[in-house]
C-alpha cells in the first residue's frame, strides 16, 4: 500500500490561471454563456467552449468558479470533449447561480494531457439579486418541489435560514415547523436557500429568521405553492407494514437502485414522510441506470456516484462523483479519467485507464470506477471516496485453477481536498510502504464466499481487464462498501483522525492509519472472525449466546456520537447463511437466516467487541444495508433487497430497543416502510440535518 500527502505543482496547476505561451498548440476558439450578463439569481446559465490543438489530443477542459470575494473553485473537472471539423467543444458547463449576488469569475481551462499543453480563458457574470427593495422573493426551481427563497442581506456576524410550514393543517407533516440550516450574512450580497422537505401541489408558508447577538427576528411571510410530482418520472409505492409512532425523526431519505433486474423502473433518490408520502426527489435523467446516494450533507446537498459519459464514450458505469443541490444543480464534479492523470502525476503504481487495454499481462492494473461511498466528514472539507482497482496476478492465486494469469478485483481509497483534487491515496495492492500493511492483508487471502465478477454481473464494478489470456473470471477479492472518519482515530481529542472501512467480502472492517494525511496507510487493525487463513485481531463477547455472533458480509460501518460509540452497522449474514463448507450453514433456524442490525462497543485496549444490540429484521437481504443510531436513542435500519417470489424490496425500519428484547420483540419496530429494493436509507429531522456518521 503506497500513500502520499504532498502538494504537487501538478495539480496546483489544476487551478492556476495560467497564459499560453506563444509556441501553443492548444487555442480556446470561443467561450459563450447562453445568456447574457447579467442575469438573476437561480437564472440556468449553459457556458458553451471551442478550442483547437493541433496535437493528437484528446483535448480535456475544466471550469472553475471566483465567487464575489471568495476564492476560485474548481466545478468540473477535466473531462474529453467532441471533435469535429478540427474543433474541439467542451461538454456543457451548466452553472445555476444560488449563492449571492455580484460579479462573477468563469474560468474555462483547456489541457491536453498527452503534451502536457494548457491554456486558460477567464470572462466575467453578473448575477442580480432577485429580492429588490428590501423585499425577499420567493421563486420556483426546476424542482417542483423546492424553492429559491432570496432575502435581502443581513448583518455581518449575523447569521439567516429559512422557516417553512404548509398551510392546509390537512397533510401528515402540516403541524411541523421545518427550517433551513442557519448561513452566514455576507453584506452586502443578498441571501440565497433552496427550500425542500415540502409535499407536492401544497402551499406553504415561509419567512427569513435573522440571527444577531442572541435574538432572533422574523422577517415577512410568504406563500409559496410546489407543483404535482412529473408524471414522466416513475415514483415507487410504500407500503406501511409498521405504522410509524415516532415524529422526532419524521423524514426517510431513499436511494432505490437498478440492476436491471426485477421491475425494470430507474426511480428517482426520494425523501418521503413515515407513511411513504414523497416531500422531495432527485431524478438524474438517466433512462437506464440510476444513481448511488452514498451521504446527504449539512446544508441541503448530497453526494452521488454517478454514470456518465467521462474520458470513453463506451464506459460510462461509475465514472463520476458528484454534490448536488436540493434543486438537483451538480455543485461539483470530477471523474475517473482525470483522477487516473493526477495518480499518474503522483507516481501511482497502479494508474493506468482502463480501456483499452488488450492482452494484459501480470502486473497490468487500472482503476475503473467510483463505487459503494464517498464521504464529506474529513478535516477542512476534504472528501474520501472508493475507487475499485483491478489488477493480474500470476496463474493459480488464490486457488484459481484455470491455468491463466488471474484477474483480482481490490480497492483504493482516494483523499479529495476541497477543489476534489487528490492529496492522499491508498491501495490495497501496492506493498512499497514496507510491507507491513501488505503483509497483514496479502493477496492470497481469498475471499470468505469465493466471490467472483464477469462483464455486468450483478453487483459488480465494470470489469476491464478480462478478456483473451485471462482467467474468465474476476475475483472479487475485497468488495469495500464503506467509509467512516474516525476523528481522533479513537484516542485523545488532539490526537488526528482514520480511516475506517468496511470489507464485505473478507467480513472484515479495517482501520487504515490515515492521521489526516499523514499515515502510511499500514492496517492497524482487523475486526472480524478469525479463520484457517488468519486470527482477528478482535475477540467477539458473546453476551447474547448467538451461534453465529460475528457480522458478515456487513454494510454501512460507523461509529456514532462523533466517534465515541457504539459502532453501528448492518449485518447481511451472507456467510452465517451460506451453506458448508464456506459458511455456516445447517444451523440457521427461523431467526438465524434473517439480517441483523447491530450496534457494538469495543475496546482497542482488550481488542474485544461487545454487542449492543443485534435485532433480528424478520428478512434476509443479500446485499446492501445501512445502519443509523438517532438521537433519541433508537436505531434506523435499511433491510434493502429482500427477494421474495422474484421480486425485490426494500424495508425502512426504526426500531426501540428495550432491555426486555435486545434483539427484537414485534413491539420494538415503530417504523417498517416498505418499497422497491434500495441501497441505502437515512431517517432524518430535516432535510438539512443529516447523520454525523
């Protein structure tokens, strides 16, 4: 495993402005907005980008952004564009203004990264206030759902948010006083908010609360009717099994996910009240793949790992990360063609692109796509996401008998800074950090089930690297599906963070020495039942006399209470259900082939684990899962992909837990809402409240 933590005059070059020189052959043609400045606040503003470069190309464009005062920020990062005639045009640049008002700075920067050639074109937009005279404005989005409310500013060291009700006292939620989160005053630019959290064809009421010394002020009211959810968009159906009793967490963020499979419907991420009603959506206009939700994030925004044409117009299976607004605008972007450049830039082993490649021989690797999470609870706005990594292996690893080279499935764990550009990495493949991590997780570990991937099997990142010479077969080894920063890596509170992650297919969750960029990257630790190929590090107290008291095949690791305890987590249970010899099969009763949700305490002292609880879910779920202790000291459980009769479903669930039944009674569960299969789900206060985990 191999990490670095530097600044690069690469990726500074990323953002600097920089001039061509007069021996250039990369020249921006034109740079054109669709519409002229200035234009008002939430005004669609599509920047259109020609360029020439009389080298081979391709030729890859990025834009940033200078807020009014503020600093330059990159939006969307290097991606191909389309050549035609000897001209090059960027992909769209959609920019939607919402923050402030004033003068704004558009960069477009234009790179062929074969030469290394770069010019810059930088034009300048303004954007009006929509609230004038004083008045706040309240305005539509292209979201029927959510609203632009524009207030006029406020003073500095002041802080504002939105409160909002609807109107009628008739809908399930109407007696609920909702807010925005609280932002701060920045005169003398107005303040901009994307309302949501509201039900279709309602009307609301909502006004501008100010902030200033301790007291509160409450500006006029307005009224504010959303519009019918689009009929070309497929909404799933809820069913209530278990009425929920509990309003203090009155919102459960969905995220449904295609495979292909059983129903055939993309359906959109939604947020719904406890009885299925559906108060808010994302739908990313994709007929034929949908999105992964991997965190909402504090302010009204989300991460998404997203399908979308980037580098190869014939790869497009998880190429892009992407923060996108309530109103559904992409905040910011980068895909998986550029973050092969920058870890090629960084003398990255394992770099390569993907496609392509013909005939590889052992020791060809490449990353492929954005997979399972990303997270945004790093110090200083950082990110962490999950990158799958293939790479060949001599003929005969890990018991492979057909006589070829092998194809191994691992994973990557990439640190974004603040303009998404990479500044920490880590990969499971590379041993030059001096074997100690390598060595406590070599490649001949198999994993638990024997796991494998072909071309678009089911769960599976896109596999490359089969083909001609190659094992038919990819092994996949790891299956990371989650990330958790564990501020303070557990000790004092002037003590830097780690990572944490989650191995589905080793049973496994790991700490990774991170300590906020300046760890090595070597394990530290492995929690997980021991086996013939190697001891845990961890030994599991068995209070509740489970035969089987590990997790396994586990989602959705974190540590709640701000990494104080206890760990939550969904526990599939592939391998207590599968049968002999890899599981543990035959001694599955009733209740031991179902799910489990699980919260345990441990001790890196002892190295033990103790159960907290561990319901029982009444439903068995292969894959998937998510796990969320609320603040009132219940838990919320995702039981995604519950196959019964064919068909797919997907359950809500927050459950109470009593000393009475510490692994589930019927009278526990106050909430099972259940719809078509997800990946994940969160039950939450507000759509700008999100879990901490």
């Amino acid at each position: 495993m191999k990490t670095f933590n530097r600044t690069l005059p690469f990726l500074a070059g990323l953002l600097t402005v920089l001039s061509a020189p007069v021996f250039a052959t990369v020249t921006i043609k034109s740079m054109t907005p669709s519409h002229a400045s200035p234009e008002p606040i939430g005004k669609t503003i599509v920047w259109t980008v020609t360029a020439t470069d009389s080298n081979t190309g391709p030729l890859t464009f990025q834009f940033n952004i200078t807020p009014p005062g503020g600093k330059l920020t990159m939006l969307k990062d290097f991606n191909v564009g389309t050549l035609s005639a000897g001209i090059w045009t960027a992909n769209p640049f959609v920019w939607v203004p919402t923050e402030t008002n004033g003068v704004f700075k558009i960069e477009v920067v234009a790179k062929d990264f074969a030469s290394g050639q770069t010019v810059s074109r930088t034009a300048s937009f303004q954007v009006t206030p929509a609230a004038t005279g004083g008045n706040p404005v309240v305005e539509k989005t292209a979201n029927p759902l959510v609203a632009l409310f524009n207030a006029p500013s406020c003073p500095a060291g002041s802080n504002m948010r939105i409160a909002f009700q609807e109107q009628s006292g008739s809908l399930p939620l109407s007696s609920t006083l909702f807010f925005t989160n609280w932002a701060n005053c920045h005169p003398p630019g107005t303040m901009t908010f994307e309302v949501a959290g509201m039900y279709p064809s309602a009307t609301y009421n909502m006004y501008a609360q100010t902030l200033t010394g301790g007291t509160t002020t409450s500006g006029p009211t307005l009224t504010f009717t959303t519009g019918a959810l689009p009929e070309a968009i497929p909404f799933p159906k809820f069913t209530v099994k278990t009425p929920g009793a509990d309003t203090a967490y009155p919102i459960v963020i969905h995220n449904p996910i295609f495979f292909g499979t059983g129903e055939g419907h993309v359906y959109p991420d939604m947020a719904t009240d406890l009885a299925g009603n559906v108060i808010w959506y994302y739908y990313s206009n994709d007929t034929t793949h949908s999105d992964v939700l991997t965190r909402p994030l504090p302010g009204g925004s989300f991460l998404s790992l997203q399908d979308d044409i980037a580098w190869d117009p014939t790869v497009p299976d998880g190429q892009f990360l992407r923060q996108v607004d309530l109103a559904g605008n992409i905040v910011r972007e980068t895909n998986m063609g550029v973050i092969q450049q920058q870890l090629k830039a960084m003398g990255a082993v394992d770099w390569g692109p993907c496609v392509g490649v013909t005939n590889p021989a052992v020791g060809a690797a490449c990353p492929g796509a954005f997979h399972h999470d990303a997270i945004q609870t790093l110090p200083n706005g950082y990110t962490a996401a999950l990158v799958d990594l293939e790479k060949i292996f001599p003929a005969g690893t890990q018991g492979d008998t057909s006589g070829l080279p092998v194809d191994i499935v691992g994973d990557m764990i990439l640190v974004l800074d603040a303009n998404w550009q990479i500044v920490w990495y880590w990969d499971v493949f590379d041993p030059a950090d001096g074997g100690h991590g390598y060595a406590q997780m070599p490649v001949s570990r198999t994993a638990i089930l024997l796991d494998t991937c072909g071309t678009g099997t089911f769960g599976c990142p896109p596999i490359f690297l089969l083909g001609s010479g190659i094992a038919p077969l990819a092994h996949d080894w790891l299956h990371a599906n989650s990330l958790y920063y564990w501020p303070h890596g557990g000790g004092a509170d002037t003590q830097p963070g780690d990572i944490v992650w989650s191995s589905r297919n080793q049973d496994s969750v790991f700490k990774i020495d991170y300590k906020d960029g300046a760890g090595d990257g070597s394990i530290l630790w492995r929690m997980g039942p021991s086996d013939n190929r190697s001891p845990g590090d961890f030994t599991f107290n068995n209070v509740y006399g489970d035969a089987w008291p590990w997790f396994s095949h586990q989602h959705d690791v974190g540590i709640e209470n701000a990494g104080k305890g206890p760990m939550t987590l969904f526990d599939n249970g592939d391998t207590r259900i599968s049968p002999p010899p890899l599981g543990l099969g035959g001694g599955c009763g009733a209740h031991d082939c179902n799910s489990r949700g699980m919260a345990v305490t441990f001790s890196e002292r002892s190295l033990t684990v103790t159960p907290v609880v561990s319901f029982d879910l009444g439903y068995y779920s292969l894959a998937m899962g998510s796990a969320q202790l609320l603040g009132n000291g219940n838990y919320f459980f995702e039981n995604p992909i519950v196959i019964t009769g064919g068909i797919a479903t997907g359950y809500s669930m927050e459950i109470a837990p009593t000393p009475a039944a510490p692994q589930i009674g019927t009278a526990d569960v106050l909430l099972n809402l259940a719809a078509p299969k997800h990946y994940r789900g969160w039950q939450m206060q507000s759509l700008y409240a999100p879990p901490t985990t």
